[in-house]
C-alpha cells in the first residue's frame, strides 16, 4: 500500500501528465484524434490499465464505477 505521500506525488505526476498529453492531442486534427484514443484504448485494455477520463479524480474511482467515458 502506498504512503499518503506516494499517493500524492502519484497523483500529481499524472495530473500533469494528462494535461500535458490533452495538450499535444488538442493540436492534432479531429480525424487523427479518434485513431490515437481508439488505439490507445486497445492499449490500455491490453495492458490491464483502469480506465478513467479525465473528470475522474483518481484511476480508483474510475475502475469502481461499472461505465467508463
């Protein structure tokens, strides 16, 4: 189990990694932007990774709730 401090450098790292990410994709066209989330969804999935969007607080809330956005 991870520190409450664990948690929060967690959690701040991919704060800052989903913005930075959001950021790259919002200048991609809208028509490579379905390609990239579909396949990192088929990533994702492989991978065994929760998913989770980013109104979601925490990866632990996301993969609690039975419908993912």
């Amino acid at each position: 189990m991870a520190s409450d401090e664990g948690r929060r450098v967690v959690h701040e790292v991919m704060t800052r990694q989903r913005a930075e990410i959001g950021a790259i994709v919002a200048r991609m066209p809208a028509h490579r932007r379905a390609g990239l989330v579909e396949a990192l969804t088929a990533v994702t999935d492989a991978g065994g990774e929760p998913r989770w969007s980013a109104r979601d607080e925490t990866p632990e809330r996301a993969r609690d709730r039975a419908e993912v956005d």
